[in-house]
C-alpha cells in the first residue's frame, strides 16, 4: 500500500483543477488545492449554483447506500469514482452509513478511484482503520483492468449480490465507452445485484447561460460528459430501475435522508431540484 500511496503522489498535478476535487470543494472537502476552489469560484459567478448542487449529489449518494443496506440487505458496495468525499462529516462517510444501516455484522466497501490526492489520504486516513474498507487505484475507463484488480476481486464476494455505484460517468464522454462500462458492469454482476448511476446534465440550466457555461468547460473541463435525460435512461436500458425511477438527485427518496447528520437536514435543491444539475437512478440486476 505504501508503493502504491507514494506513486500516486507522484502523479499528482496541483496546478490544473481536476473534476473530482472540483466537486470535493464545492462540497466544502479538504482533498483539493487553491486551484479547484478557484474554479468553483468561477462556476459560482456564472451560476451559483456548483455549491448546492454537490451537496444535493452527497446527501443522494447518502440516502443510495443507507436504502441499499437498510431495505435491500445489501452487505457489500463497490463505489466507483465517489472521490471518497471529504464533505460529508466523520461518522457519516458513505461507509460509515452502510455500517449503522446495515442488519449484519459489517458491510465491505470498496472505494475505486484514480485521482492519486484522493486515493494517497483514503489510503492514509480510511485503510488502516477500518478492515471493512479498502480503497482502489483504478479507472472506469479501463473498466476491465479495475475489475480484474485483486483486491476487488479478493475482498468482494462476487458469488453474491452486491451494490455498484457508478458516480464517475463525469469520465465518459465517448458513448460508446459509457454503454459498454454499465453493460460490463452489470454482466459482472451476480443476479440480484444493484447499479446507480449519476450523471451530471445540461437539461437544468436557463438557455441564456447555457453559452458561459460551455465556453468555460470548454476551457476547464473540456472532456467532461454531459448527457441529456434520454441519453442517461439509454444507458439503464434492459434494467429495472427501483422507484422513483430516473429523477433529478434531490428527487429520489428525499424522506429518506438522516437527519442527524449536518449536511442532510436541509435537501439541498429541494425546491428546484433542476438546479442540482444530475440525474440519477438505482436498478435491480436481474
């Protein structure tokens, strides 16, 4: 682990913003650099909206993994491309929730990520400290490199079910790649398994800013993935999505949320729930 936690640092690039620490400031986390909270900066004065609408993608991915364990007794989650985040308070990582909803003894997590900041301090501050836990470098992009790693393949049981969270679509901007990392996913996958995907969109935004905002992700982000509510359902296509089906994130299971943890109590895009920018949804494997 300590090869692999000093290789990542050596990849690591402060002086470009990054998509997943991006998210992690605007989600007020500590695993990014001066750069991305300028670029949340940025966002937030042609729209102030990136701020609420990461805590809205948090408090759903919270909500996800609390329902899964709780109403499905699902004892085994691979999140992949979470960014691990460092915005949701201690106790009330996403692993933490599965532990407290969770009927059984502790339910195995296994965190896949590739940015090498995010993945040094997971492996630092999470690893050692929780044997239920291990954290993965890895790339939905070279999906089946990820899903041949050892530890995936070790710590999970893959004879049965378990919940995939697929929260780094923001990678796949080519479709072809998209369709063919949910289809690899699901086919590896026991029956009776679980997906959810988010995935960021333009269909939210006013058209009269709509301009700014690619212009600025053409400079900043300019691979990320957008897809509009059609393109998203396509990539579920053949799965039986558990309601409320395909909805905007502060839309599904709102009544769901912990009130006992700070960044739950007040659902972040509630009262526009297009403004969260995401779609998201959670399926049965069949």
């Amino acid at each position: 682990m300590h090869q692999r936690a000093v290789r990542n640092l050596a990849k690591l690039d402060t002086t470009q913003a990054r998509i997943t620490r991006i998210f992690d400031a605007a989600a007020g986390g500590k695993n990014n650099f001066l750069v991305d909270k300028d670029m949340v900066r940025h966002f937030d004065q042609v729209t102030p909206a990136l701020t609420t609408a990461a805590r809205a993608v948090l408090q759903f991915l919270s909500r996800a993994v609390r329902h899964l364990a709780a109403a499905e007794g699902v004892d085994q989650f691979l999140i992949v491309g979470s960014g691990i985040p460092s915005g949701l308070p201690a106790g009330h990582r996403l692993h933490d929730i599965a532990r407290r909803a969770s009927a059984g003894p502790g339910p195995r997590v296994v965190y896949v990520e590739s940015n090498p900041m995010v993945l040094t301090m997971a492996q630092a501050t999470i690893e050692p400290f929780n044997d239920l836990v291990r954290v993965v470098d890895g790339d939905v992009r070279e999906i089946d490199e990820m899903l041949r790693d050892h530890v995936v393949q070790t710590f999970l049981d893959w004879d049965r079910p378990l919940a995939v969270l697929l929260v780094s679509t923001h990678c796949l901007d080519d479709d072809e790649c998209a369709h063919d990392a949910v289809k690899r996913l699901r086919h590896a996958a026991p029956s009776g398994s679980f997906l959810g995907l988010l995935h960021t969109t333009f269909d939210g935004i006013p058209p009269e800013l709509l301009p700014a905002i690619r212009s600025m992700l053409a400079m900043t982000l300019p691979r990320l993935a957008i897809r509009t509510r059609d393109e998203v359902k396509a990539l579920l296509d053949g799965l039986d999505l558990i309601e409320p089906g395909l909805v905007w994130v502060p839309q599904w299971r709102p009544a769901e949320r912990d009130l006992s943890c700070p960044t739950e109590r007040d659902l972040a895009c509630r009262d526009e729930p297009r403004s969260s920018g995401n779609y998201c949804a959670v399926a049965r494997i069949p």
